[in-house]
C-alpha cells in the first residue's frame, strides 16, 4: 500500500466547498504519521515496540515491549510491513476527519 496521493485526497474532496477543503488538508496534516518515521522507528526501536505504539496498534505494541519483539521475529516481519500500516492509519485518519467535516455542514 502506498501513501496517501494527490489523486486520492482529490477524490475525497471533490464534494467539499474550498474552506472544506483546507480544513480537512490542515487536519490530515496535523494528524498524519510519516511513514519514513514508522520505519526509523522500527529499526531503531522496534524491539520495544515503539514502531507499532507510533501507528496506533497499541496491543501489538504491549506484545513486543513485553516478548523484545517476539524474540525479534516480530521485530522482522515489522520491517517489512510498518510503512504500510502508517499508510493505513493516515487513510483512517482521512475518512474519520471527511465524515466529521461532511456531518457538521
């Protein structure tokens, strides 16, 4: 999964009058997780969970503090795989603050 593009934030937008719009860009901005950051995170701090506490998977964050990453196989497959979850978070993030702006209008 990519990150969040031009194209997609277009499409969600395309209903929303242009103070709509700005709003919603500033919230996503102030809200969204970087994911280069995830993947810092998880090569220096990932043992500890860190990685997955920064993308809001709190259990799975608690399981690798507690296990050291599963014995670092967690910590592994996390690599891989942890840009893609800040991926998903910022696209939540996005849909929670377009229903939130499209209920108060």
């Amino acid at each position: 999964m990519a990150e969040l593009t031009p194209m997609e934030v277009q499409m969600m937008t395309r209903d929303l009058a242009p103070e709509q719009k700005m709003l919603f860009s500033s919230q996503l901005a102030a809200s969204s997780k970087d994911r280069s950051t995830a993947l810092i995170l998880s090569v220096l701090l990932g043992t500890l969970g860190v990685d997955r506490f920064y993308v809001g998977d709190i259990g799975l964050g608690l399981l690798k503090l507690f296990t050291i990453g599963l014995c670092g196989i967690m910590w592994l497959i996390d690599l891989f795989i942890i840009r893609g979850r800040a991926d998903e978070l910022n696209r939540r993030k996005a849909q929670e603050i377009l229903d939130s702006i499209k209920m108060t209008s």
